[in-house]
C-alpha cells in the first residue's frame, strides 16, 4: 500500500517505478505537459490550474469553499476556480465530494465541498509542481484520496457529512458511513449513526 501511495496507478509510473518503487519523475512530467497542454487547448491560464492544484494538495481531506480556494490563489472569483475544477475533473484529475444530509437525503451543495485527486502520482505531482514539501500527514492524507477513489467507484451517491460534534469522512445516507484512520490506533472516531433531526427517532 505504501509503494502504492509512492507511486500510483497509471501504467507509465509503474513501468517506470519497478519493483524497486523509484519514484517515477519522467511520467509525472508527462503527465504535466498533458495538463497544461490541455489547458492552453481551452485558452486558460496555466497559472491558475497550477495554484488551484497546489491548493488542493495542501488542503485535500478537508472541507474547503470554493471562495476559499480562489482567495488563495491569483484567481480571485469562485466562478473562476470552480471552472477550473470543472477541467480537472473533465482530465480525471480531481473528483468533488460534497455534503450529503442523511435527513433528507440530499446533497448540499453550496455547503463547503472536498476535493480529492483520483490517484497518488497526482499529488505528488501538484506538490512539485508548486514547490511544496510533503507534509507529516501526506500519508494520512492519501490513504483518505485512495478510499475515497475506492468507494466513489463503486456507490453513485455518496457524501461526506459534518457536525459541530465531528465528522464522517464518506456516507451513503443511511445505508453506510465510513470513517477513514491512517494510524496504528485508530480513534477517535465519529458517531458511525448520524443524528436524525425529527424527536423520537431511533
């Protein structure tokens, strides 16, 4: 799992990794040049995907506001950062999580959102790319990324979901929560049952 979280999925940086699990420089810059390739297709500014990726890597497992991104970036609008998630989306770069309220089976969707890149070589990559170091909990951070690409996979419908007493990394309503722990002793943990907002409820 460890070599996984180094290296990631996509068959060029496995080629490249070997066994050994060197860390795979040449496909991260292919990878690179497809990004801005694809975004001086759109006539977009590459600047702005790049902060935009540096952001997520630095901020990825926590709920963020679109605004918030943008205010950290040259960007300045969220309509402007929200396009830009749009493309990296488009580039199965990056997947949107948002909040799902249980009671009424609904998503929020104005509520602040978590942003996941869909495999490990790309945080790496938006981590270089930005001249960031890794940070203490960037393995905590990617076996999060690494679920929840799993999980999304396999349920349509699924959120996260917050209250003042904690959060619930990914839940499907009623049906299932799961709670994401990169340590040897796992805790603490969220209620596993949301609360229910009508009196009475079990």
């Amino acid at each position: 799992l460890r070599l996984y979280f180094r290296v990631g999925g996509f068959p060029p940086a496995l080629l490249e990794a070997g066994e050994a699990g060197r860390e795979p420089m040449q496909a991260r810059k292919i990878y690179q040049r497809w990004l801005s390739g694809d975004i001086q297709k759109l006539g977009k500014q590459e600047i702005y995907l790049r902060e935009l990726m540096g952001q997520i890597a630095r901020t990825m497992t926590t709920p963020i506001s679109l605004q918030s991104l943008a205010a950290k970036t040259q960007m300045g609008s969220h309509h402007t950062a929200q396009e830009y998630v749009g493309i990296l989306e488009d580039c199965f770069a990056v997947k949107t999580l948002y909040f799902l309220n249980p009671d009424e089976d609904a998503f929020h969707f104005r509520k602040n959102k978590k942003f996941y890149f869909r495999d490990p070589m790309i945080y790496w990559l938006a981590l270089a790319w930005t001249g960031q170091k890794a940070p203490k909990a960037a393995e905590e951070r990617l076996a999060e990324m690494v679920a929840h690409e799993a999980i999304s996979n396999r349920y349509q419908r699924m959120g996260y979901y917050q209250t003042a007493g904690g959060e619930i990394d990914f839940i499907g309503g009623h049906d299932w929560a799961i709670e994401v722990k990169w340590s040897w002793s796992a805790s603490p943990l969220s209620s596993p049952q949301p609360p229910r907002s009508s009196p009475g409820s079990p």
